[in-house]
C-alpha cells in the first residue's frame, strides 16, 4: 500500500540507489552508440535536459504531454509534413527554448547519425526521412518527410528521439559565443550544415568524455561534468553540483525552470552500487530513500504478479512498489547457422520445430518458481503490461506448456523422438511429414546455447527451459558466459563456415525505447539492425511497414509474429520491487522507461 | 647485492612485457568482440567497424600489441574505457589509493595482530589459549570472505547500528580516512582472514626457531625469556612473514574483489572484475599492468628485504 497523509516538507534530500553497474557515464544528451542507455538518459540527462516528448504516463507507455517540451505534434493530411508547437520552456541561462533549439538537434542528428546511438539504418527513420525542418516561428517548428508515415510510429519512434539545444551550445571551443559553431541555425541537410555539426558534435562530446575522431585519448572529464558551463545550461528541473567516476551524483533544483512541477527537495542524489547485497544492505541500514529489493530477498511468492505480497520484517519503514519495464524478453536463433554440420539454421528455419522448442518453454513454472510469481506470460513480441498494445490473440498462450504436443510434433516431421536423449531425423525431405529442406537423415537434433550468467533468476530459467527440451529429445549443449560475450556472438551473419553460432540467451530484453510503438522494425525486418538471427519473412516485413508507413493496425503484425516464432519469447520478469521509504511522496507511479521525476518526490512529517 | 638488484629490475621488465603479451593475446580472443561490447546491442555493422578502426582492433594483434606498448612507453597512456567513458588511467588513478588504504591498512594491521598472536601461541604452547587461538585462525582462515563480511554488517551495522553498513564513500584518501566508522568493518574482515593465515605462519616458524642451537645457546648463557623470545628468535621466525608480505604487495595494489564488493567500495578488485566481465580489454589491460608490477615490485622487495633480515642469505655474484 502506498502511504497517504502527512504535511509536506520543503527541502531535504532523497537518496536513490543506482543499479549495480550502471552509473551514468555520459551528460550530452546526443548520446553516441554504447552511451545510448536508461542509466544515462532516463536516469540522468532527462532530470536536466528535457526531451522533445516525454513517454510515461501513470503506469502506461502513453505520450506525456504535460512534460513535453513540445505540444501535440499536427500532420498534415497526407502525413508528411508535421508542425510541432512548443510550450513555454526557458533554459537556464535565460533563453527561451526554441523551435531554432529543435533545428539544432536535427542538425546534429543529420549530421552526425551514423554515431548517433539510436540511428536505425535501412528503415526510412529518423533522420534519413527527413527533407527539411525549418522554425517557422520562435515557437513552432515543421518537419517535411520524404514520404507517408503513420503519426503514431513517427510521433513515438521518431520524435521521440529528439531533445531540444541550447544554442550556448554552438560552439567549437570553450567560450566561444554561442551559435558561433554554425550547426543551431544552418539550413537543414547541407553540406554545409554536415561540416558544421560534425565539428560541434565533436567538441560538444569530448567536453564529455569521448573523443569521436580519437577514442584512446586520455581524459578525465568526469571531473568537471558539475562545473563546466556548458552542461549547466539545462532547461530541465535539475542542475548538476557533483559527479565522480564512480556514480555519486548530486543534483539540485534549476531556479529558472518554468515546467509544470517545481522540485520541492534541496537535493536530489544518485547512489552507487557495487552488487545488489550492496544494495540490499544499505536499505536495512536505511541509507537510501529509494532503493529497490532483490527478487532473491522478497520473502514471498505472490499469486498476483501484479500486487506485492511480502516484505522482509527489517524494512518496516519502507513499502513497496513493483513496476514492469515497456520490454518483452526473448533469445535469438539463428536462422543462418552452419552449426551442427551445416543444418542447424536449416532446422531453426522451420516452423514445426520452433512450435515445438516454443512448447516446451514452460512459462507459469517459471514464473511461479523462479520468479516468485513476479513475472507475466509473455507469447509474442509485444510487452504484457500493461496490455496497451496486446491484441486478443496475444493475452493466451498460442503454444502453451505441452511436452506430449511437442513431441507429436516432432515425430510427426520424420524425428525419432528419443525422451531424455537425441531425437534423429529418419524421414529426410521437404514434403509433409518430413523433417524439412536440406535437413539429412540421421541428422541429430542437438543445438548449441550460450547463455549469460550472473542473474540466478534468468539462469534458473535457462536450466527449466533446457530440462522441459530435453525431455523431448532436443538435446541442447549448453556453454556460459558473461552478458557481453553472449551477446557479442549473437551478431547476424550471412550463411557459411564462420557463421555458427545456434542459441544466444542474454537473460536480457529489449526495451521499447526509444521505439516506443512495438513495430520491430528494428527486431525483425529483414535485415534489421537488432535482427541477430537474420530471420527474413516477406509477410512479416510488409507487415512492419503497414505499422510504420501506413495507418495498418499493430493487430496484424502482433498476431503473425505470434505464432511464426522468429525467436524464443520468454516470460516478463518484474523490472523492480521498488523500496520507497515511508515519509517520501510522490515517487509512484514509477515511469515505465524507469525515467526518473524527483520533482515529483517530497518529504511528510 | 647492486648486481643482484640490477639483475632482478631487467628480469622484471622481461616478465611485465611477456605478462602484458600474454593478457592482450587472451584479451583479444575472447569471443563476441570488444565492439559489441562497448557499443552495446543496438550498434550497427558501420558503427563496429569505424569502433574497430579507431581502435585498430582491424589490424594484426601484434601491430596492435605494439601500438600499446608505444602509447604505454612515450605517452604514459594506457587507452580509453568505453565502459567508463574515461582514460583509463584517470580510472586507475582514482581506484587505486581507495584500494591502497582499504587493503593496506588491513595488512598492516593483520601484521600487528598476527605476530604477537604467533609468538603468545609458542609461549602457551599446548595449553588453552593455544588451542583457542589455533581455533579461531582456522575458523576465520576458513570462512569465505563474503559470509564474515555479511555477518558482520547485519550485526554490528543493520542491527546494533554500530558502524556503517557500507564502506566510505568518499573519493579521496583523505575523506575515506575521515570515516572511520565505515573503514572498520571491512578492514576487520580483511584483516581477520589475514591475521589467521599471517598468525600460522609466524606460530610454526616460531615454533622452529626455538628449537635452535643458538636459542638453547642464549638460555644456557643465562638469557631470560623475553630476550630469547625478541632478540633472537624473533628475527629468524620473522623471514617468512616478510616473504608473506612481499606476496601482498599485488593483493594491496589488485583489491580485494569480494570485500569491496559486499562493503560497496569500489576499488581494483572490482575494477578489473568487471573489465574482464564487460570485455573493456583497455581497462583489462591497465589493471593487468598495474598489477604485474606490483607482483614483481612486491617479489623484487620481498628478496632484497630477506637478504637484509637474514645476514646469512647472501646474493653474491657467481
């Protein structure tokens, strides 16, 4: 329950606990690959430098417009050209946010996409799509897009990316007079322009740490992220008094915001961790205001996943709150894979046996013991909670826990089925009944996993998932490694000798963010960034692009990839159970994209 | 004892360079690539491969070797982290004194406590207060270091309040110093493990010396205990504790992974646990170099420091 009542206190501090691992480590906003993460952009650039659109509302994905720097996005009829009005919003330095500051990242982002982290190659996104933008006044910004787009694709994967700039920051050199960089007001998409940002970018980001033309220079940025001019220009809640190498940060309100809410604290202050016991011991001590619970330590299982049922007896001046994050949890196969003498893509290819594996993933036990009851069925690629976006087709298991069906299965494609052993291909060929094209007679059924450890939550899953195979004569050759190497192998490769990797499990998930609307172009499109599998369906891609660039309903897409399988879907663990102490207000209901809102948070007596 | 010394400082360059090749070989063939591993989940295939340009990992590993050997040698550089978005030796620089005075002062006072503990288990041999102590060393020799340092912080800091449930956080050596009721519990459970270890040592080589011919000859001239014990005994139990702390020096430089851990005391332990774990192979390789130099500072000290203990021990050149 959260606590109610109380007078509200001005001032004080509150302490949040970063997870382990995870402190921020870059402050631009324009945030290169490897930097693009939630521990820097949810967790710390949005708290100063405030995003074009805010996704997270209440406990839903829902497009915030009362903490949006931009108004409702108009387009036109034709969806090409959009006009975005901005409220009211000043930086710190005194200057309006204006629609010049929203050219400016678009300047950047242009100019320097093929560093920018989330630049999607290959899907007529952001900015490739991009004719022009122009300020068409000091508070209204448009965009013309070289072709059609659904508004809702484009408002929630698209604009979504865009984070307005100060024009304190034009520049090329420390003191140089802002604007003086030529990249704030340059014509959109010249060469001119290009040359500009390329320049600022490059001292903007080495101001941050990163030198982009020279990444083995030595630096030591960090210690002047609290006090170099540039990064005090914020138009967000915050401003920044302290950062180390570490992860301790300390932030305190902007006297100049002009947002809806005013932060009440004196002191906002990230706290970090070196593992979650770490963690776990500093709430019993009661050093933090809001830290969080590791699964392993909540004392029960619950029989709603969505309603905390236990809470360790020590931590009687805290609740809890539990959140699930806007992602849905899989593993890759890979569909190019020349493991297993050159067939194991081939038989990953086909649909029966991902039915099968599919079938075996025993998602209700996973749930209940291994995760406590803290997780949701999951059966296809969109997240379960909440269920905006979850069609009919997708709230039940197409392919619920079933070992007798995967067998049947199996052994009705021309597979021996061997319980406990190796099932073997007997009846070769590609008609019915038969184990498929290119798949050999006396071919074993045996793949290769890799998967990460380091969470005893994820490899409890892992060995469930293997047992229930298993039991079905897929005999799977298990290997372990670290989250990075795992999912430094999972890298799409074209069919042949070197590309042989068969199963790559990460224990981790993909966040919707900042592709907020789950169209997977980025997932599953032939040939996609994030297509580490390399699986390719005509259907499937037409599909994407009915979501993307036509006002086609996600139904159809979710529906279809459903039951086709391009990878393993797991079930949903909960993001946090939250500790919140018991006189701080305002920290629920916690944003789904684990953005963090201090403003919001205050003291009671 | 100059051409001893001399010799040992060439030999230690030869093995620095050999144990760098050595690291930098495994750190490259670790699978998945350092690429992906910076640039997260999302990098794109022109991303990896601008990332493996500027970094030369296109080019052959001994080209590469030596670009870093260079950097090391004229630039004092040892590369840059992604993972932390720093040099790595801003890193090192402030990882290093917070895992000196955590580790340090722990050895120093394990020192303290263990020889007198040896020496008073040789005086009480066979009676209570041995068996008690010889108990306890091996209890505590035997407990892992995240149970005792577990234990301790849910007693005497969730439960007691007594000391602080994490380590100081402070960032320099000065501010971690002025917090001496975050330093205790962690130094109490490095130094526990250690005095156990340290106090067997120094009991068994006690235990030795005073079955010596010349330790009979100073009782037979009428020496009392006390100077039996100190003046000549002593000095002889004591060269294989030096050795022991010639060992520590890489331990005091390298951290102490599981205590800074549970204590949330990020130091160099860590810091290289995690390199390994996030495939930071820069950070890899600047811990790797700290820490071979300390094993063959702490080696090359621990030798020079036996010849002076021990005026028998002579590195004469052959």
């Amino acid at each position: 329950m959260v606590p109610t009542g109380g007078t509200k206190q001005a001032g004080g501090t509150a302490t949040w606990a970063e997870l382990p691992g995870s402190a921020p480590n870059m402050i631009f906003p324009f945030d290169p690959s490897g930097f693009f993460s939630v521990p820097n952009i949810n967790e710390f650039q949005y708290l100063m430098y405030r995003p074009l659109y805010w996704f997270g509302q209440g406990a839903t994905p829902n497009l915030n417009l009362s903490l949006s720097v931009g108004k409702e996005p108009s387009y036109s009829t034709d969806g090409k050209t959009i006009t975005i009005d901005l409220n009211n919003y000043k930086w710190s330095n005194g200057e309006t946010v204006t629609a010049q500051d929203v050219v400016f990242w678009m300047n950047m982002m242009e100019a320097n996409k093929t560093i920018y982290g989330a630049y999607v190659p290959g899907i007529n996104a952001i900015p490739d799509d991009v004719a022009n933008v122009v300020a068409t006044s000091p508070s209204e910004v448009t965009f013309t897009l070289t072709g059609t787009v659904n508004p809702n694709w484009y408002t929630y994967n698209n604009l979504s990316q865009v984070t307005p700039l100060p024009k304190a920051w034009d520049i090329t050199a420390t003191g140089g007079a802002p604007g003086s960089g030529g990249c704030f007001s340059g014509a959109y998409g010249t060469t001119s322009t290009d040359a500009a940002c390329v320049k600022v970018f490059t001292f903007l980001a080495t101001q941050a740490g990163y030198d982009p033309a020279n990444p083995k220079a030595a630096n030591n940025s960090f210690s002047t992220y609290a006090t170099n001019p540039i990064w005090q220009v914020v138009d967000g809640p915050w401003h920044l008094t302290n950062f180390d190498a570490t992860g301790n940060i300390t932030m305190e309100p902007n006297p100049s915001y002009t947002g809806p809410v005013k932060p009440t604290l004196a002191k906002f202050v990230e706290v970090p961790y070196t593992a979650e016991p770490a963690e776990y011991n500093s709430v019993l001590g009661g050093k933090l205001d809001v830290g969080y619970l590791p699964l392993a330590n909540e004392p029960k299982t619950t029989s709603n996943p969505l309603v905390v049922t236990g809470q360790d007896p020590r931590l009687s001046n805290y609740y809890v709150n539990e959140y699930y994050s806007w992602a849905f949890s899989y593993f890759p196969l890979n569909f190019n894979s020349s493991g297993n003498n050159g067939v194991a893509g081939k038989i990953i290819s086909q649909l029966y046996f991902r039915q099968a594996m599919q079938t075996l993933v025993d998602q209700p036990d996973i749930i209940t013991k291994v995760f406590k009851g803290y997780g949701l069925g999951q059966y296809g690629p969109i997240p379960p909670q909440p269920p905006t976006y979850l069609s009919a087709a997708a709230k039940t298991n197409p392919y619920p826990y079933n070992p007798a069906a995967a067998k049947a299965l199996l052994s009705s494609h021309g597979w021996t089925v061997k319980p406990g052993g190796t099932d073997v291909c007997t009846k070769a060929g590609s008609g019915a009944g038969e184990c498929g094209a290119g798949i050999p007679a006396g071919t074993p059924l045996t793949f290769n996993l890799q998967f990460a450890t380091g969470i005893t939550t994820q490899t409890d899953a892992v060995n469930d998932e293997i047992s229930s195979w298993d039991s079905a004569g897929i005999h799977i050759n298990e290997t372990t490694s670290t989250f990075d190497t795992v999912i430094g192998n999972a890298t799409a490769c074209t069919p042949g000798p070197s590309c042989t990797w068969e199963m790559e499990d990460w224990a981790g998930e993909w966040v919707y963010s900042p592709d907020v609307y789950p169209t997977g172009e980025e997932l599953f499109a032939t040939g996609a960034v994030s297509n580490y599998g390399s699986y390719s369906d005509p259907t499937t891609d037409n599909l994407i692009k009915g979501t993307d660039f036509s006002n086609q309903s996600l139904t159809n897409y979710e529906n279809y990839l459903v039951k086709q399988l391009p990878v393993i879907y797991l079930p949903a663990q909960v993001q946090s159970l939250t500790e919140i102490q018991n006189n701080l207000r305002g920290v629920t209901p916690q944003n789904i994209f684990s953005a963090l809102t201090p403003e919001n948070w205050y003291f009671v007596k | 004892m100059i051409g001893f010394t001399i010799r040992r400082i060439i030999q230690a360059f030869v093995v620095i360079i050999a144990v760098m090749l050595l690291v930098f070989l495994l750190a490259h063939v670790i699978p998945g690539g350092a690429a992906r591993a910076a640039l997260g989940p999302r990098a794109t295939r022109l991303q990896i491969a601008q990332f493996n340009r500027l970094n030369n990992y296109d080019r052959p590993i001994i080209v590469q070797f030596w670009l870093y050997i260079e950097g090391l040698i004229w630039h004092h550089n040892l590369g840059y982290s992604y993972h932390y978005n720093q040099g790595v030796t801003a890193v090192i620089q402030e990882r290093l004194p917070k895992t000196l005075v955590l580790v340090g002062i722990s050895t120093i006072l394990a020192l303290v406590v263990a020889v007198p503990l040896g020496i008073l288990q040789v005086v009480r041999r066979n009676k209570p207060v041995d068996y008690a102590l010889t108990a306890g060393s091996f209890i505590f020799y035997a407990m892992p270091s995240f149970l005792l340092g577990t234990l301790l912080i849910l007693y005497l800091a969730v439960d007691v309040h007594l000391f602080s449930v994490e380590a100081p956080q402070g960032q320099t050596v000065g501010s971690i110093l002025a917090d001496p009721r975050g330093l205790v519990l962690p130094e109490v459970t490095l130094a526990a493990i250690t005095i156990a270890s340290f106090s067997r040592y120094m009991r068994s080589s006690m235990m030795e010396a005073m079955t010596e011919d010349y330790v009979r000859t100073a009782r037979a001239k009428g020496a009392n205990t006390t100077r039996v014990l100190f003046f000549h005994a002593l000095r002889n139990a004591i060269i294989p504790i030096v050795t022991l702390l010639g060992l520590s020096i890489p331990a005091i430089v390298s951290g102490a992974v599981i205590t800074e851990t549970v204590f949330n005391f990020p130091g160099m332990g860590l810091l290289t646990y995690q390199a390994a774990t996030n495939t930071d192979v820069p950070m890899l390789l600047g811990t790797a170099f700290v820490a071979t130099v300390a094993t063959v500072i702490g080696s090359l000290a621990a030798d020079i420091i036996y010849a002076v203990v021990d005026p028998r021990v002579r590195y004469a050149k052959r």
